[in-house]
C-alpha cells in the first residue's frame, strides 16, 4: 500500500470515529425535571395562551398533568425531553380506562399514561 493511501485511509477512520462519536452525544437526552405547579402553570401559558383553566392536577409520577377549562381538559406529558401538549374533551379524560395504576388517554398521536396516586378518578381538583 503506498504511503498516500494509507494516509488518506487513516484520516478517513479518524473522521469517521468523530462523527459517530458526535451523533452518539446528541442522542443522549437531557434529562427533564418532574413537572411542579410552577413548572405546569408556565408551560401552560406557553402551550395553551387562549385558555384560562380553572384547575389543575399533576401525575403522582410528575410526568403528566391535566387541566381544566370548562369542558376542555388540557393535557401535558413527558415525551423524550420535552412535553407534548394536547386538549382534549373532558368527558374523554373523565371516563379514561385504567391500567396498572395509570389512566390511559387516547390522543391522535399518542397514549399518555397518567399515574393516579389513589383510585381516586377524575381527581378532586378536576371534577368540579
């Protein structure tokens, strides 16, 4: 093998090591702090601005919340390293089924599971 080639096959490996190197760090997802009422109440301005609800309810695991306004539930939920945020009607989210301790929510383009501390179902603050 001459001297060129051997060069130029060297430099390809290196190159090569650093961009699987580099798509290998960017996959890694940063991780995302259980949501808080504090949390909760910026996202929900952000994501949903023309609503006002009237209450809302953090998941027992702090990866999910609803909210309500009127008989509009308001939905958020951990999907990767951000949060996924739909509305929903209410009566869909208070007649939700249950699984292993969760509620499980039927969107368009997901499933959040919902973690319910007690088998309380809707919760209190929502069901008014």
């Amino acid at each position: 093998m001459e001297k060129a080639m051997l060069i130029q096959l060297i430099g390809s490996a290196i190159a090569i090591s650093v961009l699987v190197g580099l798509s290998a760090l960017a996959g890694i997802a940063r991780p995302t702090p259980p949501l808080d009422a504090t949390s909760l109440s910026a996202l929900l301005a952000q994501e949903f601005p023309d609503h006002r609800p009237m209450a809302s309810w953090i998941s027992a695991d702090g990866r999910a919340a609803l909210a309500r306004d009127g008989d509009t539930a308001l939905v958020l939920w951990r999907r990767g390293d951000g949060y996924v945020a739909r509305d929903l009607d209410w009566a869909a989210v208070a007649t939700a089924p249950s699984l292993r301790g969760r509620r499980i929510l039927k969107t368009a383009d997901g499933r959040p599971a919902l973690a319910v501390a007690d088998d309380v179902w809707p919760p209190k603050e929502l069901a008014a």
